[in-house]
C-alpha cells in the first residue's frame, strides 16, 4: 500500500505552477480544471472543509486570469 504524504490538490496545485512559469497556460487551465475537481470531490452531505488556507487556491484562480489577460 502506498502512503501518500500531500493532497492531491497540493500536487495539482505544483504542476500548475510549473505550467504557468514554463508558458503552458492550455496545460495550467487544464490542471486548473483538475484542481477544482480534486477540491470538490470530498465533499457531499456533510462534509467539512478542514483546509484551514485556501489562499493558494484562490491565488492559482487569479494567476491564470492575470496570465491569459496578458496574452
């Protein structure tokens, strides 16, 4: 069994930087897409937020924008 030691959303969250720094914002709006996936896929009835930062989220939302604004 393979222990995971960061969210899915973390990683996303990585990759998606590493595209917008490279240029590849077709693959950033892509894992931008993922990400939004991954942070909702938990919830349902119920459910509690336990992230206690969202700030890095919103932040990647706004990069995005901010990066195809410029195009």
């Amino acid at each position: 069994m393979t222990v995971y030691t960061r969210r899915l959303s973390d990683k996303i969250l990585l990759a998606f930087d590493q595209a917008c720094d490279v240029g590849a914002l077709e693959c950033a709006e892509m894992l931008l897409k993922s990400l939004e996936m991954s942070l909702t896929a938990a919830g349902g009835p119920g459910a509690v937020e336990r992230r206690i930062n969202m700030e890095p989220y919103i932040h990647a939302f706004e990069r995005l924008e901010a990066l195809k604004a410029k195009r």
